[in-house]
C-alpha cells in the first residue's frame, strides 16, 4: 500500500513538470492585452480618434490660380450672354478699382485682363486687341508689335468692351465684370466672383500688390 501510494506520489510529480513543457509547445500564444492596445492605437489616425483630416496648414492652400478664376468670369459672362451674344469683337480692358475715379489700376487689374483674352476667345467670343500698334518695331531688344503709346491707331473701330472693377473686402476681392455696347452703353453680359486674400498671396505675391506702375 506505501509502494502504491508513493508510486502515485511519484507520477503526479513527474506530470507537474512536464505540464509548462506542454503548456508551450500545444497552447498558441496570445497576444497580451497590451500588445493589442497599441495595435488598435497604431490603426487609428493621428486626430485623436477623430477621423476628419486635421488642420495642419493656415491659411489653406490655394485651390485654383488666378486664371481660373478669370474662366469663371468668362463663363458666366458667355451665359449671360446667351441671347444677346456680340456681333463684333469684344476689346478689354483693365480691371480698375472701385473708387471715385475709377481709373486706378493694380496688378489684379491687370493680370485679370490679360487672361481674359484666352478665356473668352476660348469660349468662342471673338476678341479685338487694343494695343495692337500699326505695324512691327524691330529693334535690338526684339520685334516688337504691342504699344500703349503712339504706335496705336488714333482711332479704335471697337463697338464692345469687356470693363469690370475690383473692390476689397475683409477676405479677399470682389470682381465685377460686364460686356458693354460702346456707342448704345447697354450691359449685354455681367459676372461677379470672390477672390480669397490667400489665393492673392500664396499663388504669387505681386497679385495682392496694388500699385500703379501698368
């Protein structure tokens, strides 16, 4: 019975130490609840839980330049347009601030105007150059065909006129834009769009200089 009873003793012993060999080599592994806390942490994004894009830039980038903004000018203006479209060239002119002597112009101006040239035409509204001088100026520094000076004929056969103003607000620019009747002054196409200060300043800072040197 003692014989028995240590036998017993002896084979309970033996199973004790091969239960952790056991243990390891049948039973998987499982991850620890911490490994699975930084798994779950590295799946989700960097806002905190919160999974709209952070604001990381500010202002915004500009979305569109400056010539696309004068597209949508000239879109809107050929909409306007679509019963009364002009029979004649349009000629254009420089965008001008909205002041009381309407005559001082910008870079905007300027540059607002020399793309409308490509967006009108682009949409199939013919257009008249104004600067277009009487003949071609070879000179040292090149051929030279643009003038605003006495190169220009005297006088301009031109019954429409695309003309539009800018005016400044605590955001950015308000561009108005109409295509008139030289001799008749009646409004045959208007369009209006905001410009964002940031658009001005990020796509190229001489956009948001206003000076007079055009």
């Amino acid at each position: 019975m003692k014989v028995g009873i240590c036998l017993a003793a002896v084979v309970v012993l033996s199973g004790c130490q091969l239960l952790p060999e056991y243990q390891n080599s049948c039973i998987p592994c499982m991850p620890s609840p911490v490994a699975d806390s930084n798994e779950d942490s590295a799946m989700l994004p960097a806002t905190g839980g919160n999974y709209l894009p952070s604001a990381t830039d500010y202002p915004p980038r500009p979305t569109k330049p400056l010539s696309d903004y004068a597209a949508d000018l000239a879109f809107q203006l050929l909409q306007s347009m679509q019963y009364m479209l002009p029979e004649q060239p349009v000629a254009i002119s420089t965008f001008v601030e909205f002041d009381q002597q309407l005559s001082n112009t910008t870079a905007v101006g300027n540059q607002l105007a020399e793309h409308m040239y490509y967006q009108m035409q682009r949409l199939g509204i013919p257009v008249a150059d104004i600067k277009l001088s009487r003949q071609i100026r070879v000179t040292p520094a090149g051929d030279l065909v643009f003038s605003r000076g006495s190169y220009l004929d005297t006088k301009q056969q031109v019954n429409y006129v695309l003309a539009g103003t800018i005016l400044r607000d605590s955001a950015g620019l308000v561009v108005n834009a109409r295509v008139m009747h030289m001799r008749t002054k009646a409004v045959i196409g208007s369009a209006q769009l905001h410009i964002p200060d940031f658009v001005l300043t990020m796509t190229n800072p001489v956009y948001a200089e206003w000076s007079t040197e055009y």
